[in-house]
C-alpha cells in the first residue's frame, strides 16, 4: 500500500524509539522531536525546517530534494505516504500489545473519544487522539505518539469522502470500534448520503474479521440493521442501562450491572449526550474497569473544544456548542436549549458547511423547525454563513442580520441587545469554519466581565 521498503520503515521506527516527539506543526516542535515536513492547506511545512532546526529537533523527513545530504533530514519520494507508512509499520512491531479502540461514525466521535480517554486514563496507561486528530495525518500522528507501555490507545478515525478511512484503518489497525452514529454530514466529498454511510461502515467490515464492536441499539434503527452478525457488546439491552434524571447540569442514573454507578452528576448539559456516556461506560465495563474509575471519570470529563457549554455572563445564560454543526447535533442541541432555557431568546447559528447538494434542504428544515419550536416564545435570529438563502416567512421579521461571517455583524449589535434585553437566553452552534465562540469574548466585552 505504502510503497516503501520495510528496511527502512524499521531504521526509521529504531531512530524513533531515541528521539522525543512526532510532530507536523512545526510551532509545536522542540529539542530532540520529529519534525515531518508535510503539505498543508496555505502551505508546504518545508518552509519551516530551518526555524525546527534551529530549535533543535533531532529528525526532520521532507520530500523537498534542497535538504539532502544535511546530517538531520532525511529526504523522501513522498513526506506524508512515509509519514503514514512508518505510523503503519510502529503498529505493527512496537504496538502488538497494545488495545486500540477505533471511534467513527458521522457525529460524536470526539465526545465520545474524549469520554474514553478521560475514564480509562484513570484506571491504566491510556493515550489517544486528541481534540480531532482523525484524518491522514492526525491518525498517524496518534500512532506514532503512542509508546509500547501504553495499554489502550483510543484512536478516533473520520474520513471526508470515499476511501479516506482504508489507509485510516491499516495505520490503526483497531482490535475494538465504537460507532457512534451515522448522520448525514460531508456530503460534499461523498456525494450522497448513502455513500457517507457505506464509508463510515469501513469500520463494521474491518471489526467483523477482528475483534468486537461497542454499540447502544435502539438509538439508530440503520446502524442496527448495518451491525447485525458483527461480535458485538451490546450496551443497554445487555443489562448495561441507565435514564437521564437532570438535563442541566447532565445527571444518569444507572441500572442493571452497573447500579452501583448510581446516580452521577457531571459537568456538562445535554441529555443527547445519553448515547456518547453509554458507549464509554460500555467499553470501560467491557474492559473490567472499577465502578469508582468510571463515576470519578464521568464527573471529571470537560468536553475538548467550544462544545456543550452552559456560560453565565451578565444576565445572559448562554449556551455555547461551537465546535461544529450537522443536522443531527443542530437539532438535537436546539431541542435541548428551547427545553431548559427560558425566553426571551436569541439564536446565533452558523452554515453547516460539506453537506453537498443535500445543503439548501438541511438548512431549509432547520429554519422551518426554529418556526415551529419558538412559535410563542419571543426568539431573534443571527444567521452567519452563506448557506442560509432562505428565511420562512414567519420568521423574516426576527431575524437581525444574515451575514457571511462573523466579522461582518453590526458593531453595536451586542451592546443594543444587552440594553433591551437585561436577560436572554443565547444559543450558539455552527460550523468550525466559523469559530462561533470568539462571540463570547464580544459578549463579555459588553458586560465588563472576563
């Protein structure tokens, strides 16, 4: 697949096990790392071997022919095919020991990622992706970052459009897979929804011949059917249950093998959050993880991100899920806001973006649910990317402005808000390309907090 010698993958993996580090930001590089030089979205990261250099990495690989014959860079056909390659070939020789739990599906991942690390890391030693490091680079990075005495590395794995996760699953090689759920997103790059599910059911194909796949059933009536015949721990119906008790802040009562669990409390709001909880208590009790490990990870977890943040500023409750959009969460978030947040309201939404021909219908129907759900309550409306071409007439008089990004609003739109609105309910959501949460700091601003 790679097309480079095994020699040489395992020279590399030799000088590996001296050196600190794998790295392909070079900001984030220090004395003695590995430095890859690969191809960014704005640039090539050979621009910055000298400055890495200077700082004193111990190895730099780059395809760029202008470093060869310097005693700290190795020169390859192709930096980012080796890159992957020598991830590849460190799971196979150094990594046989180690329990890699392979998260996909189309949303959740992360939280749900994140969730595992937080409970496991308590009990042994743990490590895996962190914030979304899930693509072709972020996966082999993962890998690559991972030692011999780790025990479980919780690997989460995305792709964009069809194929992105074959050489995603041959660099992780996951004995387990936690499939979240398969909403319609990066419709962009797969065309159609159906080939986004066939894409992120790589997965189920690659656990059936290998190990077990963690699932809730119940949840999603097509990933139950997709999973039926996979070796699986089935989390709920096997007496592994539990019911949300408080939405705000999240409280789960546990039931069944895990009743000694009890009810816990933990830092974050959403009762859609049930699916992500389950899952990582699933794996965890699969894995003979201690009751008092799991409740004392449930309580710890702070999601990574701007997501599922309830912020108090002024007197503005706000809720902040930034981190990105979908139909799925948009829907699921906002039906959680308009169910424990008071009126008056304002929705701050973002375009979900990679949504391909399937994009004006998403948009159209979240704008027609906003109609429905805030239809006697006083709700306004900032619509920020260009997707939102279309405003139900019920709704066109609400909204304050539609603008392409956010450094386009008006600028004393915040401070006329706070002034007829002393309090307010704030819900904002929207694609990453957005980065919504830069609002909190506008909103502190004019409340002279922060």
């Amino acid at each position: 697949m790679w097309g480079f010698r095994r020699g040489d993958l395992e020279w590399f993996c030799r000088v590996r096990e001296g050196l600190g580090r794998v790295q392909f930001d070079s900001r984030l590089c220090g004395e003695g790392d590995i430095f890859f030089a690969l191809p960014g979205t704005r640039t090539h990261g050979s621009r910055f071997i000298g400055e890495v250099l200077d700082r004193g990495v111990g190895l730099v690989v780059t395809d760029d022919g202008v470093w060869r014959g310097h005693d700290r860079v190795v020169v390859v056909r192709d930096a980012l095919r080796f890159f992957q390659a020598v991830a590849w070939w460190w799971r196979r020789t150094r990594l046989a020991g180690v329990l890699v739990i392979g998260v996909g599906g189309s949303v959740g991942k992360t939280s749900t990622s994140s969730l595992l690390q937080e409970i496991l890391g308590g009990w042994l030693p743990a490590w895996g992706s962190p914030r979304s490091f899930n693509n072709h680079t972020g996966v082999p990075w993962t890998i690559l970052n991972t030692h011999p005495k780790h025990c479980v590395c919780v690997q989460e794995l995305g792709g964009n459009r069809t194929g992105d996760l074959i050489p995603l699953l041959a660099v992780a090689q996951p004995q387990w897979g936690v499939l979240v759920s398969l909403s319609p997103t990066h419709l962009e790059g797969y065309g159609t929804w159906w080939g986004m599910v066939r894409e992120e059911c790589r997965l189920v194909g690659w656990i059936r011949e290998r190990g077990s796949l963690v699932v809730v059933p119940g949840m999603d009536a097509l990933l139950d059917w997709l999973t039926r015949g996979v070796p699986r721990c089935i989390v709920g119906s096997g007496g592994l249950r539990a019911r949300v008790v408080s939405a705000l802040p999240l409280a789960i009562e546990f039931q069944g093998v895990l009743k000694d669990l009890d009810l816990v409390q933990m830092r974050v709001g959403g009762d859609f959050l049930l699916r992500n909880v389950l899952l990582a208590v699933g794996v965890a009790y699969r894995l003979g993880v201690p009751v008092g490990v799991i409740r004392r990870g449930l309580e710890r977890w702070v999601p990574p991100g701007p997501r599922l943040r309830y912020l108090e500023v002024g007197g503005w409750r706000l809720w902040l899920d930034a981190y990105n959009a979908s139909p799925e969460s948009m829907r699921a978030s906002l039906l959680f806001f308009v169910r424990h947040f008071p009126p008056p309201y304002l929705l701050v939404l973002g375009d979900m973006q990679e949504l391909g021909g399937y994009a004006d219908e998403a948009h159209r129907s979240l704008l027609r649910l906003v109609e429905e759900w805030f239809s006697r309550e006083e709700v306004l409306l900032v619509l920020v990317g260009e997707l939102f071409s279309w405003v139900p007439k019920g709704l066109s008089s609400r909204v304050l402005c539609r603008v392409g990004r956010i450094e386009d609003l008006p600028e004393g739109l915040w401070r006329d808000l706070q002034v007829k609105y002393p309090e307010l309910s704030v819900f904002i959501k929207g694609s990453r390309v957005h980065q919504l949460e830069r609002l909190v700091l506008w909103i502190e601003g004019v409340w002279g907090v922060g």
